[in-house]
C-alpha cells in the first residue's frame, strides 16, 4: 500500500457523491465514485481498494450484498455502510455484515472524513506485518519485579500446605494467584473452591461453609454439603475475608484449630483436611483494631502474606496482559483476535486502571465486541480511556512514555540515544526546578542536587539565553 489511500464511494445518489469526492480529496486519498453495486462489483473483485464507502439502498443489488461479497474475497476490506434509513435494523445488519463503520444520513462532512481516515488507519495497519502473540502464561502475566515477588513466593510454597492470605486492590488478580498456589502444591489433584464473602447473604455464609442438615431450616429440605466439604483434600479460598460476619469468624477459627465443624443443625462432627487461602482488598490489622475482625483467626490467617501490586505499579505488563485478555475474548467469542497498534499500547501504559486487571481484562472484551478494524486505535478504545482525567498522574507514567519513545527511536533504527535523550531530559529539569524557585539558581542547583557551578556549566551549554541572567 502506498502513502496514497484508495477510497472507492458506491451510491446511486450523484448529490451524495459529489459531496463525498470533494470532501474526501485530501493529497494523501484517491477517490473514485460508482452509481451501483452491480458495477461496482466485478471490477473491486479483481482491483480492491483500501476503503468502501457504500449506500445500502440501491438499484440492482444493495450494499450489503456487495459488502458481503467483496468481504468474501478480501475479508479484511474495512467498509463504511451509509443509510438514509436510521434505523436499528440497518445499523445491526451493517455490523453483521462484518461493516467496519455505520454512517447515517444526513452527515456531517467532518465526521464523514474523520471515519474514512480511520479506516484508511486500519488499513495501513494491516497492511504491517504482526508478530503473533508468544507462549502466555494460563495463569498470571507479569514481568514486573512486584510480579516477579509474587512468582517467587508461588515458588517457595509449591511444596506447602501452609495458609497464605493475600492483600490486594479490588481487580489485581487474587484469585488467580490462589489457583496458581493451589495448581503448584501437593493438593493440585483436589479442588479448589471458591467462596466470594461479600457475595453471600449473612444469614446464608454458615450454610455456603459448612453445609446443612435435613430440615436444620425453613427450605432444608435435605442434606448438603458445604464448600470445606467439597474442598476435602484440597483448598478453600475465601475472597473478602474482611467481610466475614464475627460468629462466622468465630466457628472459621475452630475449624483451623481442629480440623473438623458441625454442619448447622448437625450433632455429627465432620472432619476434613482443607487448605485456607484467603484474600481481602482491606487492611486486616485496621479492622483488628477496630474489633471488627478477631485477632487470633487474623494470626491464624497471616502465616505467609502475598501482595498484590496495582495495575498503575507494574505498567510493564499492560502490553502482554492485553494480548492475552484479546486472545481469550477472542476465542471466546469465536472472532478474529484484536491487535493493538504500539500507539494503542503506550496509551494504556499511562492510563491510572483504578479497576487493576479485572478492568483491562473488560476493556479487551469491549474492544473485541466494538473496535471496528482488526488492529485497534488509540481512537477505538473506550471513550472513558480517552478523557484527560483518565491517565495517572504518577511518577511511572513518563517512565513508561519514556520507555515507549526509546523503543518507537530503536525501531526506527536512531543510534547514539543517549545523546538525544540527556540532554533533552537535563533541559526540562533546569527549567522546571528555575520556574519553581523563580528563577534564583542557587535554590534550583540545590533541587537538582548540583552544585552551584555544575547549573552554571548546564545553562551554559543547554540554555544559553539564561546562563548569564541572575
């Protein structure tokens, strides 16, 4: 594909073409407008063009039928689908139809260019060659270092029976380094089971543990057996144990003593062999001290304690995370896996994720769902990603643009970066720390942590003009 875009426009309607031709005639697009789908047809079979821009309704055969056929011939052909019938019907017919946009008439001139530039986007992305996801872990994803503490702790307990509680934010993952603990233990054989507390109704957590009998309550109409039952020989996790109601607490404390509970409304001790994990987004010690939480269950719990870091801390996995998630919503939903352009990436390097992976993980499935082309925009994420207040204003976030610069300068084949870099880098922190201290250099050498002469040198070589000012 060249620099030049080829846009093709099939409409009956001449206004419509008109109007589009001259819009579109950008010195990097070649336009070229046919009256019907029939004609259009034979030739776009054999000559493609990069984008179609269609109506639906027309003489002869209509633009969905020519979109699905030229999809069958070049399925990656991104096609605009106009309509001066607004309805739903059109619009999901489009999408269906594997419509790459929808755009209703009448339209605005602006917006018309604005879609046909991103499907011009799409297409040259395509059109670049793409590495296809490496081996990724079934499990948990992370090069960081915080992840790599948690891969070694996972390490050191792959032969224990011992309880770990876990502490993290809500969405960092907990319960799939719990699996993980579980898969690579002696117990990996048993079940692992699952219990969410702020899931479950209070008056229900006893009977969701340790089960019931026959007629112990209105609706018991027969035993059942609880989640320490069904995990016997093998692990029990329990999500939001800072939620656990206090007699909850109390009878979860003597089954770690003991080793066996009563069912509610049993007489008959049960015993089982079960290992705890547990988990909480919530300080422990905090709600010890506050007697909302016992302090010998939280002991009993707090044998090896695994952290969890945010998603904001550990902005190196984004990229690989995302993959995964992209694959797997891909085969889930049984389409073509998404590829984010490294324009897309950088972007959600710097995003803030207050939901941590769970809402990366979501993002990857919307973007499976509603992302137009095959290789994802920064334009295509979700409109809330791209509101200013969505990037983190944190330390990390010119690291990782800074990483992002260096790995785009390499790409493109720049040598000697440190050249460019440091002196680039030594400019903006002499300016920065002169505009705070009002220009005194003797206080902006000491924020810098320089000495007075070692600024004056600095200004002489990177900024001159203000080298000899007071």
């Amino acid at each position: 594909m060249t620099d030049v875009a080829r846009v093709v426009i099939v409409d009956d309607d001449r206004a419509i073409r008109w109007v589009l031709e001259r819009a579109l005639a950008q010195p990097d697009i070649e336009v070229e407008s046919i009256d019907r789908a029939d004609k259009a047809l034979g030739r776009l079979l054999d000559d493609p063009p990069d984008v179609l821009v269609t109506d639906i309704r027309m003489p002869g055969i209509d633009g969905l039928d020519l979109m699905s056929r030229l999809r069958e011939a070049h399925p990656e052909l991104p096609v605009i689908v106009m309509t001066a019938h607004s309805d739903l019907d059109s619009a999901v017919a489009s999408y269906q139809g594997g419509a790459f946009e929808y755009l209703p008439k009448p339209f605005d001139v602006d917006e018309a260019l604005a879609l046909v530039r991103r499907a011009v986007a799409h297409a040259r992305e395509r059109k670049r060659p793409v590495t296809p996801p490496e081996g990724l872990h079934a499990e948990i994803i992370g090069e960081a270092p915080a992840m790599q503490e948690v891969f070694r702790a996972i390490g050191r307990l792959s032969q224990s029976h011992i309880t770990v509680l876990i502490n993290g934010e809500s969405g960092t993952g907990k319960e799939r380094v719990a699996r993980a603990l579980h898969q690579h233990s002696p117990r990996a054989g048993q079940p692992f089971i699952a219990l969410n507390m702020a899931a479950i109704p209070r008056d229900l957590i006893e009977s969701e543990l340790f089960g019931h009998e026959k007629g112990a309550f209105t609706g018991a109409t027969a035993q059942r057996q609880g989640r320490f039952e069904q995990a016997n020989g093998g692990t029990l996790f329990l999500d939001e144990i800072g939620d656990m109601p206090a007699e909850t607490q109390t009878r979860l404390l003597r089954v770690l003593a003991d080793g066996e509970f009563y069912r509610v409304g049993g007489h008959t001790p049960v015993k089982v062999d079960v290992r705890i994990i547990a988990a909480t987004h919530q300080n422990l010690e905090t709600l010890v001290d506050d007697g909302r939480f016992r302090e010998d269950l939280f002991h009993r719990l707090n044998v090896i304690r695994v952290h969890l870091p945010k998603l904001a801390e550990r902005r190196e996995d984004i990229p690989r995370l995302a993959r995964h998630f992209l694959a797997e919503a891909a085969k889930e939903l049984a389409t073509d896996t998404k590829v984010l352009t490294k324009e897309a990436e950088a972007h959600l390097m710097r995003l803030a994720w207050p939901g941590n992976v769970r809402q990366l993980e979501n993002t990857c499935r919307w973007l499976t769902v509603m992302a137009s082309g095959r290789e994802v925009l920064v334009e295509d994420l979700p409109p809330e990603l791209l509101q200013p207040g969505a990037a983190e204003g944190s330390v990390g976030d010119w690291r990782a643009a800074f990483r992002d610069w260096a790995d785009r300068a390499l790409a493109a084949g720049h040598t000697h970066l440190l050249e460019e870099a440091v002196p680039d880098f030594e400019r903006i922190l002499i300016e920065t720390a002169l505009k705070h201290t009002g220009g005194r250099k003797g206080e902006a050498a000491e924020l810098l942590g320089w000495g007075r002469n070692t600024l004056t040198r600095k200004l002489k070589t990177l900024l001159p003009s203000l080298a000899d000012s007071d």
